[in-house]
C-alpha cells in the first residue's frame, strides 16, 4: 500500500512545474494571509494544474485559462471575480489542482474560512508537490484556529559519522525526539550499523545521495545513479527503502527533482530551512528559532558537527516550549506515518478532522 501511495505520489510531480523560490511557510504565530513566496511568486505558478494530470483536451485549457483570469482579478483585489472564475474551472475540470488550491486561497481571504478548510483538504487528498503540500497543511492549521501543537521536521545531512552519530542518537533519546537522517549512501555501506541503530530508535533514514557531488553538471544518468545507489544501500542496512531526497550542497534543479521522482523520491530541497549558523554560538539559537522555526518547517543540520550537537538540548527544550510536535520528514509530508503505513493526511493537520467533508461530500 505504502509503495503504491509513494508511486502515485512521485509520478504526479514528474509532471508538475518547479519554481526556485520558497513558499513562506506559517510562523509559529500564525500563516501569512497572502497566498504568495517570499519571492512574490503566485500560488499558481507553484503547479501546472493539468500536465500529466489528465489527457489535455478544450476543457482542460479553459479551466487554464480560468485560473489565469482568477489570479489576475486576485491580484487586482476583485476577490469576487477571481472566486467566481475559479469556481468556473472547478466546474468544467474537478481535477484542476491549481483552481482547487487557489479557491482556498481567496476564500480564505474573503473570510469563508470553512469553505477555504474543505478546498484546502480536497487538495490534500490528492498527490500534490511538497512546496505546495506544505503550505496548504500551513494554511488548514491556520484556518482551524485551534491552539494545536505544530508540527516540525528536525533533519540532519551527511550522516553517518562513526563515534558522533552515536553520540547524536544518544541526546535526541534523552530529548524524546524522532529526526530524519540525509544519508550518503557510501557511507552506510561503509558503517550499515549505524544506519539500523537509527531506525531501530523509530527515527527516519532517507536518501543524501550515494557519492555527496559536489558538481552541478551531472547528466539524467548520474544523477538517478547517484539516487538509486543511495536507496539500495539504505534500503539493504534499514529495511526500508527511501521515500525522500535532499540533493547536496542546495544545487537542487528541475531535473534533479524529475530524476528523483523516477527513483520514488520526494525532492525537498525548496522547502528546507537551514540551520548550519545555530552553531554560531547560544545567543543565535534563541533568534534563529523564532526567525525560521514554524508549524510544517523542516529545519535542517548537520551530522557530524559538535557545535551542534552542543546546541541541539537547547534547540529541543525551546521547540517544546513551543509546543511543538517532532515528526519525520516523511511523515510531514504525509507520505507515512510511524509503523509505516501512509496517513490519511499529513502529519500537520491530522488534527483538523472536525472540518473534514464527509465521504458523501468528497464523492
């Protein structure tokens, strides 16, 4: 069942069009109220609402356009027209994701929250990238103004290391935390022990390449090499097979995200918070915190790196005075869930079942 959801998952975003720059995510406080990037990138430039989706036909194209209409009238400030627009591309196309997810968006914005709830969920349901999954997760919890504890990814890159793993594994026990480890497959061929220790503590072990390269210029080839090897070695050490990639050195691309998906991998790198600079010293964890932790943020270190292994009982205790709720990556993704089978919905808003449509609505 798990492969079956990760397939379909990763044979949708092989259609879907990339954007290079982030989607602002919730802060702990709250969700931004405008359906843009930090880059001012609208919300329909994040998916192609029919490529790959369904054979292309006039219908389709006019649901396209529809949606072009809307986001024109949106950002004009004609709410109305856009919503009216949109709702019209829902009605030719019910599969247009981008009209789905956009209707949310405006409805929200003219203050139909329980509306904006269904649409966002709707969206959800179906295989949608990781940028806009985790924006529409973002935009549910804030909608739901419930004080629900937030869900938050810590991830570390490069692992293993021999005698600092170890030691990483031993204060996220005592802190009674679950991580994802970015390995680099070489290396768990090298030490398959360290690999099996982290999943046996129930923590998540995903895909860092099998080489580390440093290069932009791999060809398709190389790189689903370097995807593929990576996932038979942790695959071969852990038992379970990978379902996510962090690509090296932020040199993600359109075409390492295409190649990945050929894999059964989820390309994250746009939605990943770095946090290499908490080793700065005591006094930047508490800023860089409430600057970048926030509900459905994966924020990311290094393995092998003392300075952060000293920061991390810090960076813990503030995050649960946040309140925070420490999952994987994958299953913030809502790619799966602990004891592997995939949720119902993402990790971040599996608390907002009181908003959900019902099966009759949904059909």
């Amino acid at each position: 069942m798990r492969l079956t959801r990760r397939r379909e998952y990763t044979k949708a975003l092989q259609s879907v069009a990339a954007v290079s720059a982030l989607i602002g995510l919730v802060a702990l406080s709250g969700c931004a109220p405008a359906p843009r990037g930090r880059s001012g990138v609208a919300v329909a430039e994040v998916l192609d609402p029919h490529e790959g989706a369904h054979p292309a036909s006039e219908t389709a194209v006019g649901a396209d356009e529809l949606v072009t209409e809307a986001l024109a009238a949106k950002r004009a400030g004609r709410l109305e027209e856009a919503e009216a627009a949109l709702r019209r591309a829902l009605a030719i196309d019910p599969t247009c994701r981008s009209a789905r997810w956009a209707l949310g968006w405006v409805l929200a914005n003219a203050g139909q929250s329980d509306e904006a709830i269904d649409h966002f969920r709707r969206f959800l349901a179906g295989d949608c990238p990781a940028r806009a999954r985790l924006e529409a997760c973002a935009a549910l919890q804030r909608l739901s103004r419930r004080e629900e504890r937030p869900a938050i990814a810590l991830a570390f890159d490069d692992f293993p290391f021999p005698g600092q793993s170890e030691e990483l594994l031993e204060i996220l026990d005592e802190g009674g935390v679950r991580v994802t480890f970015f390995a680099i497959g070489r290396k768990v061929v090298a030490h398959p022990e360290i690999a099996r220790q982290a999943a046996e503590a129930d923590h998540s072990v995903q895909n860092h390449t099998w080489s580390h390269p440093r290069g932009s210029g791999l060809s398709d080839g190389e790189i689903r090499e370097e995807c593929r090897r990576c996932s038979d070695a942790i695959e071969e050490a852990t038992g379970e097979r990978p379902c996510v990639l962090r690509w090296p050195g932020a040199r993600w691309s359109r075409g390492v995200e295409l190649r990945a998906a050929e894999c059964g991998l989820v390309a994250i790198d746009p939605i990943v918070t770095g946090m290499g600079d908490v080793n700065l010293g005591p006094g930047r964890i508490g800023e860089a915190l409430r600057e970048r932790a926030g509900a459905g943020r994966i924020l990311a270190f290094h393995d092998g790196c003392s300075a952060t292994r000293r920061a991390l009982p810090e960076i813990i205790a503030a995050l649960k005075r946040y309140r925070c709720r420490f999952v994987t990556v994958p299953e913030l993704l809502g790619l799966e869930q602990p004891g592997g089978e995939p949720p119902a919905e993402p990790a971040a808003v599996r608390q907002i079942a009181p908003h959900a449509p019902s099966n009759a609505e949904e059909q």
